[in-house]
C-alpha cells in the first residue's frame, strides 16, 4: 500500500460548456466537410489539435477560411462578427456556453436600464469581447481597483452603474473592485454572472489545497480559469504547481509530500489529469526526501505563473 495519498478534486474533466461545445462541433464534422472556426474552440491545444485533425479549420477572420459552416466557440462571438456571418450566408453552429449567454444578457439588460455596464474581467479574452460586442454604448472592462480609479474620469460611474463578472472569476478577487465602486458610485447594480461549476470547483479546490501537503492544477496555460484556480490555490497553500500534463512533472516537485491534491481547469481533459495521477502513483514506495521545498524555486522548475 502507498504511503502517499492522492485526492483528486470532487469534479474533473470537462465543465459542460465545454463538453457541449466538443460534442456540437464534432457533430458539424461528422455531417459535413467545410467547418471552421474563428479562434480556439477551447482554450486547451490536445483538444483543439484533435478537432482540427478531424478537419476543423481555424482561422482569425473571415475570408481566410474555405469552408461556409462556422462553429461559435463556447466564449461566444460579438454579435457584428455573427450578424458579418450571416450576410456572408454563412451556416452558424452556436457553441457558445448558456452561462455565457446569459452574462451577455445581464450586460444587456443593464445597459437598457441606463446603467454604464462595468465588467470585471479580462478586457482580452474572447468571452469579454462578446459581452461588449453585444452593447450598444462602451463598457468599462476593469480587473483591478486602480484600472477603476484610472477609469473614474473617462466614463459615468459616479451615478448609476451596472456590475457583471466573467463567468470564470473568482468572487473572492472581486471583493475589492465592488468595495471601492460602492463607495465612489450613487447605485451600483449587480448581477452575478459567475458560472456556478466555476464557483464549485474553485471551493472545492480551495478546500483540498488548504489540507494537503502539495497541490497540483492541471491545465493549459492558456486557459484563464486554470490560471486563476492555480492563482487561488496558491493562495491557501504556496505549495501549489501548475503543470499541463504528466510530462511536466518530475519526481522531484513532488518526493517530500505525503498528501497530494490535485484539481484542474474547465477545458482539461480528464485522462490528463488521471495521467498526473498515474505517474505519482507509479512511485509508490518510492523513498521520500524530508527536504520540503521554498516555493519560490516553482519557478525555476518552470512550475509556477
Ligand atoms: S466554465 Fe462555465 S461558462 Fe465557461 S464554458 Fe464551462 S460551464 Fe460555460
């Protein structure tokens, strides 16, 4: 029996955004031979190099692709990018999450009760250029209190203001921005638009994080919400690595530990986490070290963003 013991997080593998964003793709593959897309249709390569060996073409704008059936990927598209689609008489497979669609309709909603919608986000993912493709008027997008302070002259927040979130923050991040908006603006509604299978992995996380010796996050590091789950991990534990696969690890990120934990982003397949997995188990009986590491080295080892 192994001395060391792996907890893997409660939920693994795919969120269903994503899960429903692969299945409706490969489906327009298998039906037809002229498939494109605008973009990654996930932020994780395995999975995007998969789909484009069944055929999928990518590419960043109209007029580079030589298929006529387009995928919107689960982050959504602005809506002059569907509408320039359509007037190309383009075939649209919609792919984009229901969460997400329902931030682009609180944004929406928001504004239509004359509010100056504030996002707190990152102004460059492509969730975020679709919420504001669908606004009639700028939104401010923001991720820290002084991107708020900066903005405080530019746009109309000292009256009525209408808060949502990207569907992969974390809460707990936003706590600041929401304090000092509150204090600096007359009404500030807001409207959580945070996907709850976010929300209940990153508690679960946190949770596992905060009882094991080492906590390990799966995931691309093009993925934002891995980031920010790693980001979260290390908060509660410092000895938090974030790996892409099992390739990336070696023995020595992880002979001193007795409890490990291990939890992954939303577009990480699960056999590559249950591969990290596997290889730590296949040092069972392996002599541990008692040499615990100063986290700081993570980077080094190329562990730590
Ligand atoms: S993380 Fe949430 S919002 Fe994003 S694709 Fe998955 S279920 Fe949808």
């Amino acid at each position: 029996m192994s001395l060391r013991n792996v907890t893997l997080a409660k939920e693994v593998g795919f969120c269903f955004g994503v899960k429903r964003a692969i299945n409706l793709t490969k489906q327009a593959l298998d039906e037809r031979d002229d498939v494109f897309i605008l973009g990654d249709l996930v932020h994780n390569k395995r999975v995007t190099d998969e789909l484009e060996a069944k055929g999928l073409q990518k590419v960043d704008d109209y007029g580079k692709q030589k298929g006529s059936t387009m995928v919107i990927r689960a982050h959504g598209l602005p809506k002059i990018k569907i509408a320039e689609a359509r007037d190309r008489g383009l075939e649209i497979v919609d792919a984009t999450c229901p969460i997400v669609l329902r931030a682009q309709e609180a944004a929406q909603s928001l504004e239509q009760r004359g509010c100056q919608v504030v996002i707190i986000g990152d102004r460059n993912h492509a969730e975020i250029k679709g919420i504001i493709g669908t606004l009639e008027s700028p939104a401010l997008v923001i991720d820290s209190v002084e991107e708020l302070r900066e903005a405080k002259e530019s746009f109309r927040l000292r009256r009525k203001v209408g808060v949502i979130f990207q569907t992969t923050h974390a809460l707990e991040l936003c706590r600041e921005i929401m304090n000092e908006l509150v204090f600096m603006c007359k009404e500030v509604q807001i409207i959580n638009t945070i996907c709850r299978p976010v929300q209940n992995r990153q508690d679960d996380a946190l949770e596992l994080a905060a009882r094991v010796d080492l906590m390990i996050v799966v995931g691309s590091l093009t993925s934002a919400n891995t980031m920010e789950l790693a980001a979260l991990c290390r908060y509660h534990n410092p000895h938090t690595i974030h790996i892409q696969n099992a390739d990336e690890l070696g023995y020595e990120a992880f002979d001193w530990a007795v409890n490990i934990g291990i939890a992954s982003g939303l577009s990480t397949p699960e056999d590559i986490v249950q591969g990290v997995r596997t290889k730590i188990e296949e040092f069972e009986g392996a002599i541990f070290t008692d040499h615990k590491p100063n986290p700081s080295t993570y980077a080094a080892l190329g562990h730590s963003h």
